[in-house]
C-alpha cells in the first residue's frame, strides 16, 4: 500500500504562525514534530512508501523534516501550481500500478487515537481491494460549520453535504447517521482513474497528458503549462459524488483538521483556568485563552476567551469562536500587495535558513545559516549590492572568476551585477551577516545562473 500524502495548501487559516512559505503542516506544533513528521511517523509501518505531491518551496521543507524521521525513500511529485485535490490524486496514481492500494492522506491532520486508526484502515483496506472507493467518515461529536459532512447508510453513502449552518449542523447530529468529511481515502489507483474518466473526463485526460510530459529525474515534476490545461477541482466534486463505488468507514480515531485556532487550542495543554500553558504567558483574572508566543511575553489581565498569537513579525488578537474569520486578514494582506501572509523573518531554503534583522529602504540585513555542504545558486542582482561578514564557520565564496575563503571575523563584497556564489564545504554551520544595499533589496532579484536545485 503506497501512502499519498497531498503536502499542499498555505494554512491561511492559521496566520500568522502558518505561511505560504511555511505552512502549518510543516510548523514544528506538537513536541518538536509537524504535522507532516506525524503523518509520516503515522502510516510509515502501515504502508510501504510514500508517495509525496508538492510544490517546489515544500519539496525541501518535506526533504529536512524526512530527513530528521531518517525516512529516505519516499518518492515526489512536484506542481508548478496546485489545480486541487483530483488532479494531484490522479497524477500520483498514473505513477504506480493498477491494482496498487493507495491511502490519501492530507499532511495536516492530527490523529491522536492510533489504535482506532490502525483499525479503521485496516477495514478500509479490505473494502478497496474489492473495487470500492473507500471515504473515512469522522464521527461527529457536535454541530461543527466547517467541516462537510457524509450522510451514510451503513457502509454505503446517500449523499455528501457541504459546510452547513449551525441549525443544520444540529439536524445532522440528531439525525445519527452523518460523519464529518476528513479527506482521507482508500482506494486501487486504477479503480480511481476508471472513476475518474467516467466523471470527470476533462480531468482525466489532462492529468495523462501532464504526466506522460512530465520531467523525471529524482523526482516527477509537471510542465506549468501541462499542469495550468488541467480543470481545477476536488476529489469529492469529481469522483467521489457521483460514483457508485463509493464506500464510508465510520472512524472514532480522534481526528481534527485543525483548520481554525479554535480547532488548535483544544490540543494545547492548559492551565487550572484553561489558559494555554506556555512559560511565556502571565495571566491574572484571566480565562480560557489560547496564547501562541515562543519569544516575548505576553501578560493578560481581566481577560477571557481570546485567541493571543505572537510572532516575531506579526500579532493575533481574535475573540473565541471568530478564528475562521482569519482568512480575511489574508485577503487584506494580499491586497496591501505585503508579504506578511508570505514569509516569516525567518525563511527556510533548500541551503539553510535566513532571518531578516532590519528591513528599511536603501538597505536590508541578514543572518545567513548555510548548512554543511551545500551551497547557494551562482546568482547576481540588478539592484544591489552585498557586503558579507562571516561569524561561524568557514564560507567558499565565488565572485567572477576568483574563489576565496572567509572565516569567522572576515568579510567580503559583491558588487551591484557581480556574479557570485556562497558554498559551506566545512562540517559545521556557515553564519555570516549580509548587508544588502541598493534602492530594491526584494527576492526577485535574484538571476539564478546554476543552481543546485533546480530552482529557476
């Protein structure tokens, strides 16, 4: 059984600790471990590999975090851009046998009861060698508006319903037979394709040409324009409801999506007043607050049901129970053409990480943490020009034609156009300080001439 593990989406709902370029599922939530790690940790000894579809910034993030599992022999499959759910499964499956079992998972949701899970996937498997598309229904344990809901009959389903309204929700509830909509499947890859050319031949179609095209080296990676002629949309709308093969499994496996603030507070340990519990946190007279802040501290007095998160760049203040609302700030953000929603002060690349320090125009100022072995793109800007201080390790740096090394205390500079290139060829970290210079200190200036990446 081969494990596919959808790795994409922003999180939007969970700004600003989650971010496009550091979406929750890869935010370290849960005793050092992702949701992602967890995922994996979950399925590795149930299935026999996974099978891992992102985009090109959550490749290396998925990369680090197998690597800390000691996982290595997952396979990928990289979107230029994400045409949801149906696409992805479908390019996933033309990759592996027909007859291969496959388990979809969203690499962002938590599973506490292991044992009900192992149970219910052990049930699902058996419906999907029969033919069946298998859907995990959650049980509902109240009237919950964000989630879709599964009306069954036994193990087969009437209809699939969209996010109710709180009156209908509690219809649900009473009425007995509806399950919470996890997104979790099990199906034989060639019944799902079968599936999805009778219903959604449009998908199908595109989906087989974007992956007879597609570029395989250590990883399968679609065409921007063969992934852009595939018709947006989900699983659900394209295959699930309109097939007949469709089985559910009811699962009391202790499941969330954690899709709102709300969702996450609940997994949080709290205090005898149900404050989160976080060494960062004073509170007086104060109740039932979740807090987020892993730097500064924060203080409460005479305050109840708020959702506190503090970032080193950005600050969360909502009331209990609005937390779904977060997506508008999103919007606003995107609208004010920022990159709030984008990046954090700290980013992770494929060579290490950077930290923004001071951000002003005319001027910008980083610390670099170049991992051993690795190395930057042989790049150079328009726009800027960068003075380099090493503080940690030893740097190979390449301008022109010329290579010089730099140690700790050293420093060197790049010229406005000068093509250049940083490498950590030592065993331990590389730390410099770069100062960038020029009237445009943004990202996309970077011409990337080579790239160890294959970054473009």
């Amino acid at each position: 059984m081969t494990n596919i593990i959808l790795c994409g989406g922003s999180g939007t709902r969970l700004w600003p600790i989650s971010r496009t370029l550091m979406p929750k599922q890869f935010v370290k939530l849960f005793n050092d471990e992702s949701l992602f790690q967890l995922t994996v940790k979950r399925n590795t000894e149930l299935c026999d590999q996974q099978f891992i579809v992102s985009n090109a910034e959550q490749y290396f993030l998925a990369i680090d975090q197998l690597e800390e599992l000691e996982v290595n022999d997952s396979k990928f499959l990289l979107e230029p851009i994400g045409r949801n759910t149906a696409p992805a499964i479908a390019l996933a499956c033309l990759a592996l046998p027909e007859d291969e079992i496959v388990l979809v998972s969203s690499s962002d949701h938590l599973i506490k009861n292991e044992k009900a899970y192992i149970e219910v996937l052990s049930k699902a498997k058996k419906l999907a060698e029969n033919g069946n598309l298998v859907t995990f229904g959650i049980t509902a344990e109240y009237p919950e508006i964000g989630y879709g809901y599964i009306e069954a009959e036994g193990e087969n389903v009437k209809a699939f319903h969209e996010k109710p309204d709180a009156s209908t929700a509690q219809q649900y509830i009473n009425a007995g037979n509806f399950y919470w909509n996890s997104g979790i499947f099990c199906f034989k890859a060639g019944v799902f394709l079968e599936e999805l050319e009778r219903y959604s031949p449009e998908i199908y179609k595109y989906s087989k040409l974007a992956y007879e095209n597609a570029r395989e080296d250590s990883m399968l990676r679609i065409a921007h324009e063969d992934m852009m002629a595939i018709p947006e949309d989900s699983i659900d709308y394209a295959v699930m409801e309109k097939s007949s093969k469709v089985k559910v499994v009811a699962a009391d496996i202790d499941w969330s999506d954690l899709g709102s603030f709300d969702a996450l507070a609940e997994e949080f340990p709290k205090d005898e007043n149900g404050n989160t519990l976080n060494d960062n946190l004073i509170a007086i007279n104060s109740k039932d607050n979740f807090v987020y802040s892993k730097e500064r501290l924060i203080s409460l007095v005479n305050i109840d049901d708020l959702i506190v998160v503090d970032t080193p760049d950005a600050l969360l203040i909502s009331k209990k129970g609005d937390s779904q609302k977060i997506k508008d700030i999103v919007k606003e953000l995107k609208g004010r053409e920022s990159t709030l929603h984008h990046i954090h002060l700290t980013a992770h690349r494929p060579w290490g990480t950077y930290t923004v320090l001071e951000d002003t125009p005319g001027y910008k100022i980083k610390r670099i943490v170049v991992n051993p072995g690795k190395r930057l793109s042989l790049q150079k800007h328009f726009h800027r020009s960068e003075h380099w201080i090493v503080v940690n390790g030893t740097a190979t740096v390449t301008i022109g034609s010329e290579i010089q090394i730099v140690r700790p205390n050293e420093s060197t500079y790049i010229k406005m156009g000068e093509i250049h290139r940083l490498e950590n060829e030592g065993k331990i970290d590389v730390v410099l300080i770069e100062a960038q210079v020029g009237e445009y200190t943004g990202e996309d200036d970077i011409v990337r001439i080579e790239d160890d990446f294959k970054r473009i």
